[in-house]
C-alpha cells in the first residue's frame, strides 16, 4: 500500500498530537527541564573558564544545551565535562551553531547567489606549512590555527567535480508518494530535499559540509560519514529516501524554515514495506538572539544565574505555546494558514502522516529526517527562522568563529554597515 492509501485507510483513528508535551518536541523545554539543563550549563560554563577565563557562554550554546539530547549532557555524553578536556568541550559546543547556519544556507539553492547569504560563502583556504615546533615556540597562535584548519580539513577524492540532481531519484519518490503532496493530498508536487541537493553537488561544497561534520554529531549523534556524507563520492544523498513530495506552498515555507518534519516512528506492513510516521509543525518565529553572551555569577558560577539571564529565560518558554500555534505560523503569509491537509482539515502543528518505503531506505530516511528537525529546531531557538544567516558561523580558511550579532543590530536600527570586524576568537 502506497503512503496515500494508508493515511486514508487510518483516518478515523489518525489524530493531531496536540496532547504531545513540548518537551517531547525540544528537551528540556519545561520548567524542571529549563532547570535542569541550566545546571549543566554552569558546569560547562565552569569547565571551560578554567582554561579560557575570557569565554563567555552565549545563546547559541545555550540552544545547543537546550536541544540536544539529555544523555549528551549527562556523564559520559557527548558534552558533558568529564567525557573530554574542557578545549574539546568548547569547540564541540561551538561546532552546532556553525553547522545549523551551514544548513540553513544550503536549505534553498537560491541562497547560494543572495547578498544576505555571501558572507557565509566558504572560502578556499590559502596553502599552509604543517604545524611545527618553531610555530609553538614563538606562540604564533594565528599561524598554528591557519595551519591546523589547513591540513585537517575535508578532502573529497576519486570524485567527478560535479553531478547533476537525480531526476530518476526524485520521479522514484514522487510515485513513491503516489504523485501527490504527502501533508495536502494535492497533485503536482514538489521534491523537497531533507539534506540540501546542494551540500554534496560538487568538490567545493562536499568538502564545505565535510569541515562542519562534527557539528552534526554534537546535535544529533548523528554520524554524517556513515550514509550521509563521503569523501569518495558526490550526491550520496540524491536518492529517494532523502526527498518527500510536497506542494508548491510547503516547499517555499520549508525552505525558508518556517516549518519542518518530526520523526516518530516505524511499523513493517504486511507486504514487507515499511510505514514511517512523520509530524508536521510550524517553526516558531522568535525574536534574534544572535550571539548575545549569557551571564553566570562570576563570584561563584555554581550559584544561579545573573539576571541578564534570568530575562532570557521567557525566550525559551514562549516556545511552548508558539510552536504549537498555527496562528504564528507565517507572519504575512496568509496563504499558509489555509493550507488544508488531505482529511480537508485546516493544517496544524502535530499533524501526522505516513510515508511508505523499502525496508531497507527506513533507517536513511530516519537519519536525515533527525538532522532537518534539529537543524529547524536550533534555528528557530535561536531567532534564525527566515534571517538564519544572522547565525554564528565559521571561517573555514583559518577556523575562526564569524558572529553576526553586530550586523543584525545593525540592520534593525537602520544604520549603514560598518567596517568589519575580526571574527570572534576561538
């Protein structure tokens, strides 16, 4: 039975989840949620200043503490202070937001060749001699970081330059899909891509997404290397299982983040296929946050929090009924509201519906679907839905941190750019 079949087969028992707790959504997203992760957030906060006083934890860290996984910040998880040295603890917190923004920018191929995205362009990193002990001696930090990032960085091989999308792969999905979008029902769809078909096109930007797997890993657990990402060949995610059908609206709202697919599950069907369930929710539009440093009690970072901190706290509670609100969905997008799903029910956040698949694609699609969510997640916590490329980034020709708080504030008063500034200091 085809994905179509089966939801309409279910019909009189498929509910919208509005009884899901947000915190099944976002972790840590309820009161004692919001506590506890802020408990771990001193301790990572504490760990870090031990060896680098002049860090400073800020909202992007935060939203990482606040999405990721509990079992990540508990002992022995990913960024938990006791699993590595607190260097590695920062730069495994500061890997997510540089990953998410890298997400963003390739979420719509458009934004490959717009003003607002040309910052965020990766360069090519200019040759650089191996690290050496002369380096060390001479505590020439700016050339030991050149030439780290220079000689660890991703290199695609044994590949052609390029590859075109997949037109098979995509008319495989949509009569997978029956032909029609799998939220509305409507004919005519669009294929959207859960991995961008433009991360993994050609050298240059394989080679891009390679420099921020780590990233994806201290998001999601994810591992890129395994079935998303490779360095010995282009398009490993120009295939079926990383596309969905859907109509042209939901194609735009998607591709500008203002809403995204959840994964909840799998059943095997009788004819050996597999049925995986899918939610839909709106992205909630947060006011930008961008880099803004957060604030723990300098005399003693056990205790709580300052009250710089304290007033960002209603940022993440708000999330609660936002996200769950289809009203807030898309602000001057009316047509978005009267999107109606296949059951000719207004569209709302929890909706549910079925994608049917070879057993074999179920695990690749799950992955995939996880890294969309997180990614849309993070940069609705954080203020990015439909500005993401206000987002921390990264230099990738010397590793530098590249804020754009000061651009964002900038651009809300007004105010004609300014010169540049260095990136942040990592």
């Amino acid at each position: 039975m085809d994905s179509y079949g089966l939801d309409m087969d279910l019909a009189t028992t498929m509910e919208t989840h509005f009884d899901i707790s947000p915190a099944d959504l976002v972790p840590g997203l309820n009161i004692d949620g919001i506590q506890n992760r802020l408990r771990y957030a001193q301790n990572i906060n504490a760990e870090i200043t031990s060896v680098r006083p002049d860090f400073q934890l800020r909202t992007e860290h935060m939203v990482a503490i606040f999405v990721v996984d509990l079992k990540d910040l508990e002992s022995g998880g990913g960024l938990s202070p006791d699993a590595c040295d607190p260097l590695h603890l920062k730069e495994r917190l500061e890997s997510i937001s540089p990953f998410c923004k890298h997400y963003m920018l390739h979420r719509d191929p458009k934004n490959l060749g717009e003003s607002e995205w040309a910052h965020a362009i990766p360069g090519t990193p200019e040759e650089q001699p191996p690290l050496n002990h002369e380096m060390i001696r001479n505590h020439d930090s700016e050339q030991i970081k050149k030439s780290i990032t220079y000689h660890s960085r991703f290199k695609t091989i044994e590949t052609p330059p390029s590859i075109p999308p997949s037109k098979q792969e995509q008319m495989k999905c949509v009569e997978r899909d029956s032909h029609r979008c799998v939220v509305t029902g409507s004919a005519d769809p669009r294929v959207f891509w859960f991995i961008p078909e433009t991360w993994n096109d050609t050298v240059k930007h394989n080679d891009d997404t390679g420099n921020l797997e780590e990233g994806c890993i201290n998001l999601t657990n994810i591992p890129l290397l395994e079935d998303i990402h490779s360095a010995i060949e282009l398009g490993k995610t120009h295939k079926a299982w990383n596309m969905l059908s859907v109509c042209e609206d939901l194609y735009e709202a998607l591709t500008e983040g203002r809403c995204a697919f959840k994964y909840m599950g799998r059943q095997t069907l009788d004819d050996g296929k597999v049925a995986v369930e899918l939610q839909f929710y709106w992205m909630p539009f947060m006011s930008g946050r961008f880099n803004r440093p957060v604030g723990f009690d300098p005399e003693d970072p056990s205790e709580e929090v300052t009250s710089d901190y304290v007033s960002e706290l209603p940022f993440f509670q708000e999330l609660f009924t936002e996200m769950l609100l289809e009203s807030n969905a898309a602000p001057g997008l009316n047509k978005l509201k009267n999107i109606t799903t296949k059951f000719e029910e207004r569209l709302r956040s929890g909706y549910s519906f079925h994608v049917t698949m070879p057993k074999e694609d179920a695990e690749k699609f799950k992955s995939v679907v996880k890294v969309h969510w997180a990614c849309m997640v993070f940069t609705a916590l954080y203020g990015g839905t439909c500005e993401a490329w206000y987002m921390t980034g990264r230099n990738q020709t010397d590793g530098s941190l590249e804020p754009r708080d000061r651009e964002f504030n900038l651009d809300k008063t007004g105010l004609s750019t300014l010169a540049p500034r260095d990136s942040q200091t990592i």
